[in-house]
C-alpha cells in the first residue's frame, strides 16, 4: 500500500478506477479530490468496547421489559376473556329464567332483547294441488 492509501496507522480505501494517481499528482492532490475523505475520518468519535457493551445492555433490557409487558398483556387478555364467558354464561342463565319464570310470549323476556314468540310469522298452509 501506498503512503497516499495509509494515514496515521489507518486504513484508507483502494482509489476507484476513476482516481487512480498519475505520474505527476501529489498524495494531498488526491485527497481533495476525494471530497474530505481524510478530514471526515479525524471527525469520527471514539468507539469503546465499553460504549458498546453498554449500548448492548440496555438493548437487551429493553427487550426484556417488553416481553414482560407482552406477557402481563397476555395475561390481562386472557383475564378479560374469561369474564366475558363468565358474564355470557350468567345473562343466558338469565334469559332462561325469565322465560320460565314469565314465558317466552311476556314484556319481561322482550325487554331482554328477544322476541316475543306470538310476534313471529306463523306458518302458512300450503293449499293442495288440485288432482286431475
């Protein structure tokens, strides 16, 4: 490797086809056509092997919480589902002993949300095909 491809102990790109050096072109030349490649590496902060133990930590804390919360979720969910059945079972039971208790044809049972049974269409007769 060239002195124009290292800088400092650090490793630069290969040039591309385009900004390959010619006979006559000085290393600084090049790297200002390079559009402040080597002034944007001094810019850089420092990256620590502690910085990114850190950051992994508090990424795996994160996760962590939130499959906690998505497990107390679950859990409410869950909860919920059961006191729906619960309260379906008891307003069915309900329905029933309304109907036993007032019929099926009462104000009681419709005030429940059913339909009165005399308010239903009765079945029409179907006359008898006249015999040839």
């Amino acid at each position: 490797m060239s002195a124009c491809h290292k800088d400092e102990g650090q490793l630069r790109r290969p040039p591309s086809d385009g900004e390959t050096k010619s006979a006559g072109t000085a290393c600084g030349a090049k790297r200002s056509r390079q559009s402040g490649y080597s002034q944007d590496l001094h810019r850089l902060p420092a990256r620590t092997k502690a910085q990114a133990e850190a950051k992994r930590n508090a990424l795996d804390a994160a996760r962590t919480a939130e499959l906690q919360k998505e497990a107390e979720l679950a859990a409410i969910r869950d909860h919920t589902d059961a006191m729906e059945r619960e309260y379906h079972a008891f307003m069915l039971g309900v329905s029933e002993q309304v109907a036993a208790q007032y019929g099926k044809d009462s104000d009681e049972y419709q005030a429940l949300g059913y339909k009165k049974k005399s308010e239903y269409k009765r079945p029409a007769r179907k006359p008898k095909a006249p015999t040839p």
